[in-house]
C-alpha cells in the first residue's frame, strides 16, 4: 500500500483555503498512487490557538460541508482540526475519511501540550481503524512522547503509526529526527509524520514529512522549505 504524508503551509484561520490546499495535495498524493494520505496537526486552521479560542465557526465537524473537497478527493485523508465538541470547548481532533468520502474513524489528542490545555479538551481514547489490509493507530504531535500510547497500538496488532504534528525550526528539528524513526524502531512500526512547513501560529514549521520502515530506516522524506506531497510502500 502507497502511503503519502503531505506538508504545507496553512493560511491563518481559513478553513476554506485550507481545505482547498488540502484537496489540491490530496489529488497529488492519489496521482503519484498513493490510498492514503496524512496532513499535519490542526490542518484546517493553521496552529492559530488565539483565533480557534475566538471563532467557533473554527470548530468543524464530520460532516462539515467545507470538508467536501477533500472527502471527494478519491484518496483516503487523515484530517486533524479543531473539532466541535458537546461542550464549551473543542478537541484537537484527527478525522479519517476513506477514499469514498466516508467517515472510518475519529481520534482525540490526549496529551495536550502546555498552553493547549487552557483551550482544548483532551481525548480519552486510542483511535485505530483498518484500510487497505493494515491496521492503523493514531497520534498527535505530543502523543508520541508517550511510549505507553505508541505501545497499545503495537500491542493491538497495528502496523502503521500515522502522527499529525507540529515541530518548529531550532530544537524541533532535532526533535523530530529523533522521535519517529525511534518509535518504528522500538515498536516496530512503519511510521508516517506529517508536520507544518513555514508560519504556523507563534512558531515555523521545519517541514522535513516523512516515512520510517520497521528498522528505524528512512523510507522518504520532504525538505525543509515546500509545500510538497512524499509516498512511500508501507506493508
């Protein structure tokens, strides 16, 4: 299965624009083959906390209508938001329609970083689901520096760890170049990280998307700079 994990730089608190860049990388990600493709964390607006606190017409939902031009992209997306919740406040939330548009799954971050958790909820739950004969888990940004969470899913018979993130230049590229290719090598795991490139909110975006084999090895990676699309064979 053609795995494809895509970076880009968000527009501040548009979900319209984002979605319209998301449909445009998601028909790439098909083009080049690729079942399903993964966006960074908080895709839909940018990592823009102060306007996500400020403007619930931020907040979507499954069945947002303003989703329709990646849910009708053909490719099977993994979407991370600010979702609605029953609430006074969002979640930071990972939505995962399959290539036909429908809704497979939906997974909450559980462990907030720092100055999330005076905005958001915090999941309660492991997300998972099965496409394509693998089995899936999810995660968010800070997630993966739980070992325990990443340890369920390969307890649970999952194959692919997909993370959402944002790492930012200076120490998170370090960061990052040590997480996930550790996680697919202590759990082995095939991992896929898509993360910001350029402004995202107080920070910038390292870019540097990419995949990891079982071993640790790197299977493909974006650079540092572009809006880009980077598959690799998982399975």
């Amino acid at each position: 299965m053609k795995i494809a994990t895509a970076q880009f730089t968000c527009a501040p608190a548009d979900v319209s624009a984002n979605v319209r860049l998301m449909a445009a990388l998601a028909d790439d990600a098909r083009v080049r083959g690729a079942e399903l493709v993964v966006f960074p964390e908080l895709a839909l607006t940018g990592y823009e906390l102060e306007a996500v606190r400020a403007r619930r017409d931020l907040w979507v939902r499954a069945d947002d209508p303003r989703l329709d031009p990646i849910r009708e992209s053909g490719v099977a997306s993994v979407v991370n938001c600010a979702a609605a919740t029953d609430g006074e406040r969002p979640a930071i939330e990972t939505l995962v329609f399959g290539p036909d548009g429908e809704l497979i799954t939906t997974y909450r971050k559980q462990h907030l970083f720092e100055h999330e958790h005076d905005l958001f909820v915090a999941g309660q739950h492991d997300g998972r689901f099965e496409l394509g004969g693998l089995r899936f888990a999810l995660a968010t940004c800070f997630d993966n520096h739980f070992p325990e969470l990443v340890s369920r899913g390969a307890a649970d018979g999952c194959q692919v760890h997909l993370a959402s993130s944002l790492y930012g230049t200076g120490g998170g590229v370090e960061e990052l170049a040590a997480v996930y290719p550790g996680i697919a090598e202590d759990f082995r795991l095939h991992v896929v990280v898509a993360n910001h490139v350029g402004p995202a909110g107080a920070w910038t975006g390292c870019g540097r998307s990419g995949l990891w084999a079982p071993s640790g090895a790197l299977l493909a990676q974006a650079d540092a700079d572009t809006a880009m699309v980077v598959t690799a064979e998982i399975g």
